[in-house]
C-alpha cells in the first residue's frame, strides 16, 4: 500500500470516527447529509483566515516581545494565536453557514454543526502536520499523537461552541450572552490546551521535573474537557427532546383541528 495513503488514512480516521460519533448522538432528526458537508467544507475553509490572522499575531509579539519568556509566549501562542483566531474563524463560519438554516431547528443541531465544522478545520490541519515531516517515521508518530490528542481536541472545543451557539439560537433573551460564551469558552479551552503543550515541550529539555508536572496537568485537564463535553451533549440532548415532542403535540392539534 502506498505511503501516502497510510498517511491520509491515518489523518483522516479520527476526523471520520468522531464525525460518526456525534452523528449518532443526534436522536431526533438528523441532519441532512449536504448540510453536513457544507458545514464541514466551511470548516476547512476557516483554515484560510485564521492562517492569516495567526501570521500577523505572531509578527505582532515578534515586533514587541521585550523578552524570551516561556510563560508568556505559551500563554500568548496558546490563547491568541492559535484560541482566539482559530475559534473566531470557525464561529463566524459557522455562523454563515447555519445560523438561518431551516435544518438547524432544535438545540443539539447547534453541537453537530459546530464539530462537523471543528472536524472540518481538524482534518486539513492534520494533513498539513501529518505531511509535513521529515520521513515516515516522524510522520506515522504525528498522526498517531493527534489522532489521540489534537484532534478529538478541536472536536471538544467544537462542542462547547455549539452548546452556547445553540442556546443563543433557541432562546433570543439571551443571545448576546450566548454568543459571546460561543467564542471565549472555546477560545479558553483551546488556549489552555496549546499552552500545556507549548510549555511542555518548551521545558522538557530544560526543567524535565516541570515537564512531566505540566504533562500530568494536561492529562487531568484533557479528562474535564471530556467530561465536561459529554454533559454538554446530554444536556442539550435532553432540550431536543422536549423540543421535539413539543413540536410533535402542537403539530397533532394542528392537524386536528385544535387551536
């Protein structure tokens, strides 16, 4: 078998399995398969901008660093270049493509959209990474680390922006407030994810105790991030379903005739 199809192969598995995954979460009326896709394709296309604005971030701490602090430039790349600009293209994208959707009617459409979405930037990354190595080997171990961890990764950031991406959507009172916790919560997560790991590899040469404490931190944290998504998904599994036996009792006396 080819190399390059081992390697696309092994690129794309994580981004299809947990795209199946979330699918399969969605109990009342799935999502059609075009809106899926289109989602999915603005989520590879949010790659293009968030390029550009993580390019100019980056000269912008170049231009001003005052020093070479580790702290500070884990900080900084975890949660403005890579937080704040990937997870602001993916919401306005994901805003473009769904918001006024007739598909996206009940509240756990808000989470599959987004993670389709999330896959979507996750996948074209991936190949980029996976791609990008120097020989097999080095290719084969970085599609294997983030098939386990950067990938399921943005899936989790992805969820926790269609969690308040629904809630804003479903209940208007609040929307301003929901649309701004879509941004920032994934902004938060995604930011203290990169940091952990930019730290980590910062640090493992020098200060190897401090590497494996961060690397234990960031295990603890990927865990809450798990937990914390699967509460999001019954949560709002729980919101669909009211939602849609409400919808099925209003459309019953519709159809007989009972105002």
């Amino acid at each position: 078998m080819p190399t390059a199809l081992i390697l696309s192969g092994l690129a794309i598995l994580p981004v299809v399995l947990l795209s199946i995954y979330v699918y399969r979460k969605d109990k009342f009326g799935k999502e059609p398969f075009g809106m899926l896709l289109k989602t999915f394709v603005f989520g590879c296309l949010s790659v293009i901008p968030a390029i550009f604005l993580e390019a100019f971030l980056m000269g912008t701490y170049a231009a001003s660093a005052s020093d070479g602090s580790v702290l500070f430039y884990s900080l900084y790349h975890g949660f403005v270049v890579a937080g704040f600009s990937e997870e602001l293209c993916k919401l306005l994208l994901l805003a473009i493509a769904v918001w006024r959707s007739r598909h996206f009617n009940e509240y756990f459409d808000g989470i599959v959209y987004a993670a389709f979405l999330s896959l979507g930037f996750a996948g074209v990354e991936n190949f980029a990474y996976v791609f990008g190595q120097g020989d097999l080997t080095a290719s084969m171990h970085t599609a294997l680390l983030r098939a386990a961890v950067s990938v399921p990764g943005h899936f989790l950031f992805g969820v926790a922006m269609g969690y308040y991406f629904a809630l804003a959507k479903f209940e208007p009172a609040k929307r301003m407030s929901y649309l701004a916790k879509a941004l920032l919560a994934p902004i938060v997560l995604h930011g203290t994810f990169d940091a952990l790991i930019f730290a980590y590899s910062l640090f493992s040469d020098e200060i190897p105790l401090l590497a494996i404490a961060l690397f234990i931190l960031f295990v603890f944290f990927d865990i809450k991030i798990w937990k914390a998504g699967k509460r999001k998904l019954n949560r709002l599994q729980m919101k669909s379903e009211v939602q849609h036996w409400e919808n099925y009792r209003y459309s019953d006396k519709a159809n007989n005739g009972d105002e």
